[in-house]
C-alpha cells in the first residue's frame, strides 16, 4: 500500500472506538480531550489499521462483482482449489502485530503509509515441519513527514516435510 493517503478525521476515530466498544471520551469529546495531557482529540490503538480500507486494492476490501473474503457459502466466501491452505487459499498465517507510536494519530492529519519486508526466520516444528517467519514494517506518517506509527507484523507459513516412504 505504498504512498496511499489516509485522512484521519474525527468522525472516523469516534466509529472506529465504537465499532471496538472503547467508550473513553478521548476519542470523542472535544471539551473533555482537551482537559487530557495530549490537548485533543486522539485516535485509539490499532486505529492506523483501518487504513487499508483507503486502498483499493486491500484484499479483504469487497469489489463489486467478485467474490468477497467473507461472504457467500464457503467459509470465505472464496471457493478453495482441492488441496489449498486456508481462507481464500493462503497458506499462512498472521502470527504476532506490534504498534510503536511516535505520537498519536489526530483529526486533521493525513497520514501516508508505506510498506516494507522486515526480518525473516526459520524454525523446526515438532509436528507441523519448518516454520518460516516474516515480517512486514508499515510506517505511518504525517502531512509533513514525521513518523507518526510503526506498524510491525509477523505471518508465518509451514513447509512440511516430505513424507519418506
């Protein structure tokens, strides 16, 4: 999602609080966020994430006329291939998320993410093979360049091994 634009306004954060059950007044109350040490309106935590929903190409963001990650009568909503992994036939999975906050996100920011490969790692599972660990590093900044978040995940995948006969 390189270089995409996400405006950060004050009715979004009060939704996105609302949609997680966060009531603290915060993240909509501009009288009491003023009475608070940062001086106004904040954005809660994980709030950066919905940012995918300003790129159209998010793949869990439904698309007119296409099978939508969630919908329909798979689990999915995406038919699997024979043999394929797990929703919408990935075979990973999302392991660990990590938020560095530079500062909060607030109304009136417009904030430019960008996307990049971190570390990779391996290990020995038990059962389950060789585990393949990687990280992907979103950095979140404002209309002026300062980094505002650092968004860290972690996908892991299975290579099993072949069965020896």
């Amino acid at each position: 999602m390189a270089g995409d634009r996400f405006p950060v306004e004050a009715t979004h954060i009060m939704m996105f609080a609302r949609s997680v059950a966060d009531d603290n007044q915060i993240y909509y109350d501009e009288d009491y966020a003023k009475t608070t040490e940062v001086g106004h309106i904040i954005a809660p935590p994980t709030f950066v994430q919905s940012s995918a929903q300003f790129n159209p190409n998010y793949f869990l963001r439904p698309k007119v006329g296409q099978p939508w990650f969630g919908s329909g009568k798979e689990p999915t909503g995406v038919k699997r291939d024979a043999g394929g992994g797990g929703g919408g036939g990935g075979g990973g999975l999302h392991a660990e998320q990590h938020y560095e906050y530079h500062r909060h996100p607030k109304p009136g920011d417009v904030l430019t993410v960008t996307v990049r490969p971190g570390k990779t790692w391996e290990k020995e599972g038990k059962r389950s093979g060789k585990l393949v660990f990687s990280e992907t590093i979103t950095e979140y900044r404002d209309q002026n360049g300062e980094l505002v978040v650092t968004a860290r995940g972690v996908g892991v995948r299975t290579e099993r091994p072949v069965d020896q006969k």
